[in-house]
C-alpha cells in the first residue's frame, strides 16, 4: 500500500516542501517567471501524491 509509515514526518516533509516552492511561487504569480511555475507545478504534484498516500495509510490503520 502505502511507503508513508510515519505519517506525522511525512506531513512535515510536505510542509518543508511547501515552503520551500514558496519563492517560486511568487516568483511565477508576481514575475511572470514560466520556469518557476513548472517547479511549482512538480511540487504540487509530489504534495498530491504524498497526502493520497497518507490518506490511504490512516483509512487502513483505522480500519486495522
């Protein structure tokens, strides 16, 4: 199923990692910058994958 065994450090790499996109995401909504939003785009991905994977492992340890 899941590779998250540790939700509570997985949610905290997804906060690193939103905070870390942070200048790139000022930088494609105040500049214009088109790089800067394909990284923000991969980000937001890897956040979307991530939360699914975590929201599988609590269902499953739930009904564990």
């Amino acid at each position: 199923m899941s590779n998250y065994t540790n939700t509570p450090e997985t949610l905290n790499e997804m906060i690193n990692l939103l905070t870390s996109i942070q200048t790139d995401y000022d930088k494609f909504y105040v500049d214009g910058n088109a790089s800067a939003g394909t990284r923000v785009r991969k980000a937001m991905q890897q956040v979307k994958s991530t939360a699914q994977e975590v929201r599988q492992h609590v269902q499953a340890t739930k009904n564990s």
